[in-house]
C-alpha cells in the first residue's frame, strides 16, 4: 500500500505548527498524549483509505487495525520529539509491520 509514505507526511504537518517552546510544555499533560493518539488514529486511517483506492468493510477494517497497531508502537518519547519536528524513527517499516500483522489476523474464509 501507498499509504506508508502518506502518514508521515501528514504527521509532520500536523505536529511541526506547534514552536519548540509551546510542545515542551504542553507534551507534559496527558490530554496531549490522548488527543495524539486519536488524531494521529484518525488520520492514519483515512489516509490508509484514500490511499487504497476504497473504502470496503474488508479495507475499512484493514486500516484501522493498522493504524492502531502503529499508534500503539509509538512511545510517548517519540511523539514528544515529534512535536518538535523529529520525524519518528523507521516510520515505513513499522507501518508495514502493523499492515502484516493485521493482513495474518483476517480470518480465513
């Protein structure tokens, strides 16, 4: 999927509006982490969505899972480097990773 290269991008765009300063403080509070996470959800799956080209039950489930999967990958250490433009680390290969590990899961019809 093309999707791999369209989340990052979104993420970075998403995280570098806020100035260095202003995400120090605010990466403390764990409202910014919960509100991380669902964006970052929510994003990721659209844009796994858009990027299949469909959005079946078969791809809709596909891409959530995936996008949860990768969520949870993601350290609260890594998401404070990203709000300050830190790209996070291996992005593709734990996108791909969270994909397979959801592709294994489908049941077998």
């Amino acid at each position: 999927m093309r999707f791999r290269f369209l989340l990052p991008l979104a993420l970075v765009l998403t995280l570098t509006a806020c100035s260095q300063e202003a995400a120090k403080s605010y990466t403390d509070n764990e409202e910014f982490y919960t509100g991380f996470r669902e964006g970052f959800i929510k994003s990721s799956t659209q844009s796994c969505l858009d990027s299949a080209g469909g959005d079946t039950a078969e791809i809709k489930a596909l891409c959530e899972c995936a996008s949860l999967k990768l969520a949870d990958s993601i350290t609260r250490e890594e998401i404070k480097n990203a709000s300050i433009g830190t790209p996070l680390p291996n992005i593709e290969a734990r996108t791909q990773a969270a994909v397979n590990a959801c592709r294994e899961m489908k049941p077998v019809q």
